[in-house]
C-alpha cells in the first residue's frame, strides 16, 4: 500500500532533524582535534623561576606559561644524573629497570635495554601519526630505540637560535600533529671559569659567554651575587653567592629561549594547538643538589599548559615524577590504554630487531617484561588543585659518572621521606665539575668540620645507611631521624614501604636486604 505524501514527508523530516544530526554528532566525537607537544627539558634546574615565588628570577616567559596552565608544586626527577633522569622522561620506567644506570656519552656508555623500545616515547608517537623532532641535548641510547624523525641541529646553549632552527619544523604544512623535543644545555656548568672574578676560587661560567658576552638574540641577564637567594642545602659564602649569580644568568637565558619558541607557535597559529611541558632534568648542579637524593637534587620545576582545558592558572600540590612524562604525552594525543598503563599500540620489541637485523645475540631486556608503564598520567591533573594521583614517589640512583658507583633508593610521602644509601660504607663520590665547584672547594679546604648548608663537610662526604626526615617538619633535611628511638617504628614503617615499592617496581637492588 502507498503511504500518503504527508506521511512520507513527515518521516523525512523526522530523519532530518533527528537522526541526522545525532550521526553528525557521533562524527564529531570521533574526530580529535589538533593536538601538538611541545616537551622543554633544561639541564640542571630547579624551581628557581619567578612563578615558583623566586624575588630575584627573571623568567617572564615561563611565568606566562605557568599563569595560563597548571605549576606542579611536588614534582620530583626520580635521579638526578642527566642520562639516567632522560631515559625515564622518555620510558615511563624507572632507570633500575630500563638499564640506563648512568651517563651514556664517553667512555661511561650506559644504555638502555633495547627491548625498552616497546614503550619509549618517540616512536610511540610517530606510530600514533606524529612527526617527531628533536633539538638540542639528546644523552640517551640506544638511537633507535629513542629514534625522532628530524634532528634539529643547534648549539644547546643557544636558546633563542635553538627556537629559530625549529621554525621550519613546526611551520611545515602537514596533516599531522608534532611532537618537538626541546633541551637546552642550560643551566648546566660549562665554558670555564670567570676569570674577572676577584675570587681565588673562580667561578664556573654555567655555559655564559666571558665577559658579558652575549649568544645571538639573547638579552643576557647579569645578577649580583650579593642578592641571590642561598638555597637551605648551600653554605651562605661569597663562592656560593658567585657561582648563583652564574647560574641565575644561563636561567634567565633558557626563559628567552622558551620566549621566542612561543612566539614561533603563535606566528604558525598553533599556540592554542599545542600542549607546552617545562621540566629540568633534576635539580640544580651543586653539591647537595645534582647527584644526591636530597630535595635539592629531585624537586625540579613542572609547568604544564593544556590549550584543551578551562581551568588556567592552577596550581597542584600533587606528588608528580618523571616516570609519568611518557604515559601522560601518550594519554594527552590518545595513544595510551589507561586501564593497561601501556600504549594502546605498543611496538613488538622481537619483530622490531628483527625487521632491523639488529641486536639478535644482545641481552635486550635484562629479564624484563616492558609490558607497563612504572608511572601514570597526570593529564586528568591539569586544571584540578584537588586532583592526585600518586601517593608517594619513588627514586632510584645508581651512578652518575662510570667511577661514581652510590645505589640509593628513596621511598618519600607527604610525611616521611626515607633514604637508603646502599653504599653506605663508601665515601659519597663527586661528578668532576661538582668536585671542582669554587662553592664545594671553598668549604671543603676548610676540613670536615666546615659547615655546607644544614650539614657539615664530613657529613655530607660520610653518609649513615638511612636517613628519615619528616618532610613536614624538616623540608630541608637537617634532622636525621633513623638514629632516633622515638621513631623506631617510623623507621621500620617505611623500610616496609621502601622494600614493596621495589618489589613492584622490579628493582634488582632489593637483594642488598639479604646479602647486605
């Protein structure tokens, strides 16, 4: 029977306005917008930027970024050596169990296994549809497990020419998104020492052209020594105060460099495409900071802006480490599997050497299944001060330089941080430039007893088998509470808490109870 042409045109109309827009709208979901990262890594950094409350910190640009996105207050590197911090930026696992147990350059020649390649982070993306570059500092190995598509060449002291050299790259027209890997050498030690100083003991330079020089495009940014902030673990001497002034200059470089990077996106229109990390590797390089376990080597700086979200200008007081770098990247362009903690599509290690004809007799995986990430992402985080994720934080430091052997492990809450220095027995060894250092040599020359920051020489050389401090109270870990009785229980406590957390995180060194 034909049905009447008003009832034909009712229907019509009913699968116009109705079912139509619904299946539009099922389109509309699926289709993900732009989503670019950029991820800005410094060398030796900590929190000593105007946004994290500095007086004296010119760091326009970052403080920008911070005002419009979310400043993490509790972000830790999991080590503070360079090599073994980058592995787990770019893993998601901790170093103990990627194999990158120090510095990959020279003759130290520490690796990742090359089964890692399974969840690290460069190729990840490429196979979620990104284009991959790198520029700057890269001091990790193997390359093709940590392979970009693009090496950007630059001078990684150069902030301002590094941001230039990335302009083809994030203006190339492309269907894809990208994924650019920016690290600066800054504020590392490097270039000598300032010879204009009246010190006997000379400064080192942190990378800073001698006599005032400059680096193109950059107006560089002079401090006095006389107003710097003395961190709590730094002794209050005019070396020390030297050697700030230094670093406070190559600092207020890196922010010039991140300045001109954002102007670059904004040129490109894809400023409010594109999601902006700024992280250090670790903390700052003098002793007490860089290769120590103490706040001062972990706490590093951690701004994040998302353009995606509405909340802007928050900030977190939730425990964040850079184990949660990589499965956070991947959560943000749609390429990790949240109930797995894995890649929705990771890479067949087996087939990947094999296809390459490569590494087939090597010891690729230490044993490990690199099925998971050790951390988790803190996309959901941004916007949200009430947001948390992880309970406590866990590091793990085995060497920096080859000839620097000290495992440390560190279990640390909002309470109670433990500290186990496996080595005890050992004389806490010194990466060169730190032993060097005018603000270490100064004190050191004075004997044992001479006081360095909260600690003295001595103490700081001779390190007990744990040290606990309540965090709390003690934010800069002047009182060792092991030897306590009063927190016996404590202790015991959190040994407990140290030894599951290496017994998940598949941490080889958990034997050292045993035999040690």
């Amino acid at each position: 029977m034909k049905r009447p042409l008003s009832a034909l045109l009712v229907v019509s109309a009913f699968l116009l306005f109705f079912v139509a827009p619904i299946s539009l709208f099922a389109a509309d979901d699926t289709k993900r917008p732009e989503r670019n990262i950029v991820f800005f890594i410094t060398d030796d950094e900590s929190p000593t930027l105007g946004c994290y409350g500095d007086p004296i910190a010119v760091t326009p640009n970052i403080d920008a970024i911070a005002k419009d996105g979310t400043l993490f207050r509790n972000a830790f590197a999991t080590t503070a050596s360079c090599s073994a911090s980058r592995s787990v930026v770019l893993t998601g696992l901790h170093n103990h169990m990627n194999g990158q147990y120090g510095h990959t350059h020279h003759f130290h020649k520490f690796s990742s296994y090359h089964d890692v390649v399974s969840l690290a982070l460069p190729l990840l993306l490429e196979n979620a549809g990104y284009r991959t570059a790198r520029c700057g500092k890269y001091h990790v190995a193997p390359e093709a497990v940590f392979h970009f598509e693009e090496v950007i060449p630059a001078n990684s002291r150069s902030t301002v020419q590094m941001a230039n050299n990335c302009e083809d790259f994030i203006k190339t027209q492309d269907d894809r998104p990208f994924f650019l890997y920016f690290a600066t050498s800054d504020p590392h030690r490097g270039g000598g020492v300032d010879k204009t100083s009246e010190r006997e003991l000379k400064p080192d330079l942190f990378g800073n052209k001698p006599n005032k020089g400059a680096y193109p495009g950059v107006k560089e940014v002079f401090y006095d020594p006389a107003k710097v902030p003395v961190p709590e673990f730094l002794p209050d001497t005019p070396d020390t105060r030297e050697e700030l002034a230094q670093y406070y200059q190559a600092c207020s470089r890196v922010d010039q460099g991140l300045g001109r990077l954002v102007e670059i996106l904004k040129e490109a229109g894809v400023y409010d495409k594109t999601l902006i990390v700024f992280t250090a590797d670790h903390g700052m390089a003098f002793s007490g900071g860089k290769t120590t376990v103490y706040e001062g080597g972990l706490r590093v700086p951690f701004v994040v802006r998302d353009p995606y979200i509405e909340n802007r200008g928050e900030e977190s007081y939730a425990l964040i480490s850079h184990v949660d770098i990589t499965p956070s990247l991947l959560d943000f362009a749609g390429a990790l599997d949240k109930q797995a903690n894995a890649p929705k599509n990771p890479i067949n290690a087996n087939k990947f050497w094999k296809e390459r004809g490569e590494a087939l007799q090597e010891n690729r995986s230490g044993g490990n299944k690199f099925d998971h990430y050790h951390g988790h992402s803190w996309i959901d985080l941004l916007g949200d001060p009430e947001a948390t994720t992880h309970d406590s934080i866990f590091a793990s430091h085995t060497f920096h330089e080859i000839q620097m052997y000290y495992p440390m492990r560190v279990y640390r809450d909002q309470r109670f941080k433990l500290i186990w220095n496996i080595a005890h027995k050992l004389d806490y060894p010194f990466a060169s430039d730190l032993w060097a250092a005018s603000s270490w040599q100064a004190q050191y020359q004075q004997g044992e007893d001479a006081s360095y920051g909260k600690k003295t020489v001595g103490e700081y050389i001779h390190r007990p088998k744990f040290e606990l401090y309540n965090i709390e109270t003690d934010p800069h870990e002047e009182l060792n509470l092991a030897e306590d009785p009063a927190y016996a229980k404590v202790l015991e406590e959190y040994k407990q808490k140290l030894k599951a957390k290496q017994k998940e995180l598949d941490d080889p060194w958990i034997m050292k109870w045993e035999y040690e």
